[in-house]
C-alpha cells in the first residue's frame, strides 16, 4: 500500500456502495490511494433538496457505506460546502491530483457537474466520470427521425436490441489508503435526521446500506419474483422488490439487479420491464429536462387546477373518505413508501377527483418517500395527470371504490392502514358510506365521527374533470 504514490478522490454520490461502483474500480485499477468524498451540498440540487425521509435514509446510508469501507482500512471523509471548493480544499490536505464520479441525470446535478469539472480542470486535476446507476446511456439512443423518443414500448424494444447490459463487477479485494488523510466531519454535523423522530416504523422495516440492498434482492428472488406478474398489483401481498430506494441511492446497481433476475430465467420479463420503466424516466428527464417541474405537453400549462388547501390537508393526512386513498397515504406517513398501485390510485384523485396541481403531489411525495427519486416521481405524476411523454389518456379516471374491490378484494390493505374500518365486512370496506346503519354499528362506526364522509362524490369529480380536460386539449 505504501507503494502507491499517487492519490485520487472518488466522489460518491447516488452511488453508496462498493460493488459494481465504476468509479472506484478506476481508480483502484489505475493504482491510486483512494480518498472516498461525500459532500452534503443540498443548495446545489436546485429545486429538489432532499426531502426528510430522504434525508434519513441518506444518514442510515453514508453510515452503513463507511462501515464496510473500514473493513478495507478505508473511510469516507464527509464535507459541506460548495462542491469545486470542497474538492479542491480534500485534495490539498491529501495531495490528491485526480478526481473520479459517477455521473448523475437530474438538470441541476448535470449543471453542477459540468461546472466542477470545468473548475477542476483549469487547476489541473485530472476528471474522470463514469456511468454506474443506469442500464444505458440516456444521452446517445434516438430514433430513426434522430429525436428522443417518446414512447416507452418503442424505447425499450430498441434498449433491447442493442447491447444488453454488461456483467456488474464484484466489492475490490482491498482499498489502498492515501498516506494522510484528511479531516472529516461527524455525520451528526449534516443534521441528516430528524429532530423530532416519527421513523420509528420506517426504522423498523428498512435496512439501508448495501448489505440492506443484497438482502432485499435476495428476499424478493427467493420469494416474490415467480408471482411477479400476479402479484405486483395487490398491495396487500408481498409482491414488490421494494428495490427502489436500494436504487435510488445507489446502494446497489441496476445492472446486479437487472443479471441477478435473468438469472432466474423465468417470470423476469414483467419486472424487468419496470426496470426499463425507471431507464425510461431517467431517458425522458435528460433529454426534456423542464419536467420536474413543467408538463411535457404544453397545453396542460393551461389547466384549470383549483387549490384547495383543506381538501389538499385531507388527502395528505389520510381522511378524504376513501378507504384505498386513506390507507395509501397513511402508509406513505408511516412506511416513507407507498405500494405502486396505490400510487397511482392516490396520485390520480389528487389530479383529477380534486384538480389539485400534480406538482403539489410530486412535491409531498419528494418529501415523505424513502425512494423519492427525481425522475421516476416526475414520469409518474405526469403520467397519471394525462400530461406527460406516453401518459395515461385524459379520460382514464380510475374510481376508487373499483380499484379497492379489484386490488384489495378483502379489504386487508385497506383494514391494516384505516384501523377505524378494521371491522367492517369486505362487502362494504371501499365504500362505508353505502354500508347499512347496521353494518355500520355493528363495526362502531358513525361517518363523519370516526372516518369522514367523502371529501368529494366520485361522479361529481369524474364529469367536472373530463370536461376540464377535455377544453385543455381541444385548445387551440
């Protein structure tokens, strides 16, 4: 190790692991002391700091990634401040000459990243920058017109048909250590946590780190990938990866998960075109890069949304009266994580039972998800409000009773999150208004004293959103 006389700084970001990290294997490849960075420079994300349950798992996260680098006699030095000056004041104390990341695709980290580099090369540091937290490059597929496409299904047919994704390479047998180090702060000082902690539940369900991330892949391969298909859509089933934060920070790669599942050979084609699904958001967001925060299609910057800010309350505290809505947000407050098909049940009667922004739900979900991830929450809430690349029709309005009898048929998801209507009868748990008086005092229940009555009636919602949508897209 002593041998090693040239130092290099691996800049972690949204890559929280070991394995398969190709920016770290560079530099260990091309024989360089490794200095691992991370740098807590929220102001630089632009619109989209890190929310608080994101904030927590980032905390659990950087821990668990420190841990397993002092097993190699190795340890992440932790900095705040403007990234440039960061970097170079590490490299100074280190007498580190190059500087190694992996490339993130959100609009303010790419910008942020072309400055550093730009600042980093006029010094002289030498960048290298890798890609490690996507199957394939957003930046060089378009279609035969040359353009980006738009449609997920041709997208992914022409991912396909290139070059699948290569094998992931394995943790390194060792680190080499620079020969000083320099200071660090303490994780406490990024005041990651919450001061007030309510995640004693998410605490009690996650593992985050990437030791977390191989136990939830080999969980989910041992048990739910064979019913994938069946059972993806019934939240009260174990039927997801609950992947998606393990991903989002990086603490594991698409490409272990993407290998680690064609392994299996059977039923993989469903999950792993929810894969293609994240490729697809991440695609979509670095080649129109106003959708964070903008409709992909104009017309929709017209829409006559109404801001209601007690029926806005109501659906982020659980109580607009809807059973399957309720229990998914409060399952969001709870879990930081909500069962994707609940998502889109909740995120649709946001946008189209209230007219409520869908820039409003994007922002909650940012704040309250463990796996709040730029581009998937983006594609997502543009695809249900009808206004985005490949989106759900206008006109698909789901209704919530229906969705509840036909994902929730005995009401368990439901009775699990909603403890008020836990005694209700399957026949009646999507939609106790129309329970009998019995029914309803038999469960304990009076509507409007233990759960509240409808915030809105669903026809009501239905015809008055259908006729806003329609005069937004029929525009001149």
């Amino acid at each position: 190790m002593k041998a090693h006389r040239e130092v290099a700084i691996v800049w972690f970001r949204q890559d929280l692991r070991l394995e398969d990290n190709s920016a770290l294997r560079a530099a260990i490849h091309n024989q360089m002391a490794v200095i691992p960075l991370y740098l807590w420079t929220p102001e630089e994300e632009g619109h989209w700091p890190l929310g608080a349950a994101g904030r927590w798992w980032l905390h659990q996260s950087l821990q668990a990634l420190d841990q397993e680098l002092r097993q190699y006699g190795s340890k992440l030095i932790l900095r705040c401040g403007e990234s440039s000056g960061a970097i170079i004041q590490v490299a100074k104390e280190a007498g580190a000459a190059r500087i190694y990341w992996n490339r993130r695709y959100e609009p303010a980290a790419r910008a942020r990243d072309d400055r550093v580099r730009s600042i980093l090369s006029s010094r002289g540091f030498a960048v290298e920058t890798f890609d490690a937290s996507l199957l394939f490059d957003p930046g060089i597929m378009k279609n035969k017109q040359g353009t980006p496409y738009k449609v997920f299904t041709a997208y992914w047919v022409r991912c396909l048909s290139d070059a699948l994704p290569g094998t992931p390479r394995p943790r390194p047998k060792w680190i080499p250590a620079p020969r000083r180090w320099p200071p660090s702060l303490s994780l406490a000082h990024l005041k990651l946590e919450p001061e007030f902690d309510w995640t004693k539940k998410i605490r009690a369900t996650w593992r985050p780190g990437a030791e977390g991330a191989r136990r939830a892949l080999r969980k989910f391969l041992g048990k739910a990938l064979s019913a994938y298909a069946k059972d993806r859509d019934f939240p009260a089933h174990a039927g997801t990866s609950r992947l998606s934060p393990h991903l989002h920070f990086g603490e594991i790669s698409p490409r272990s998960v993407w290998h680690a599942v064609r392994q299996k050979r059977l039923y993989t084609q469903p999950f792993l075109r929810q894969l293609g699904w994240r490729e697809f958001s991440y695609y979509l967001m670095y080649h129109f890069p106003q959708t964070p925060q903008e409709p992909f299609r104009p017309a929709y910057g017209r829409f006559p949304w109404k801001i209601k800010p007690a029926q806005f309350k109501a659906w982020r505290k659980g109580q607009t009266g809807y059973p399957i809505v309720d229990a998914g947000m409060r399952e969001l407050w709870a879990m930081g994580w909500m069962h994707n098909r609940v998502r889109l049940i909740v995120a649709s009667f946001l946008v189209k039972h209230l007219l409520i922004p869908w820039q409003e739900g994007a922002k909650w979900f940012w704040d309250t998800l463990v796996d709040a991830d730029l581009a998937n929450n983006s594609l997502g809430w543009q695809w249900v409000a009808g206004c985005g690349a490949d989106a759900a029709p206008y006109f698909r309005i789901f209704n919530p009773v229906l969705q509840g009898e036909k994902f929730d048929p005995e009401g368990d998801y439901v009775r699990r999150w909603v403890g008020e209507l836990k005694r209700l009868p399957k026949a009646w748990i999507h939609k106790p208004w129309d329970a009998p008086h019995r029914v309803l005092s038999q469960a304990g229940i009076v509507l409007g004293k233990h759960y509240p009555k409808p915030i809105v009636e669903h026809e009501f919602a239905r015809q008055r959103a259908l006729g806003a949508h329609r005069k937004t897209v029929s525009h001149p």
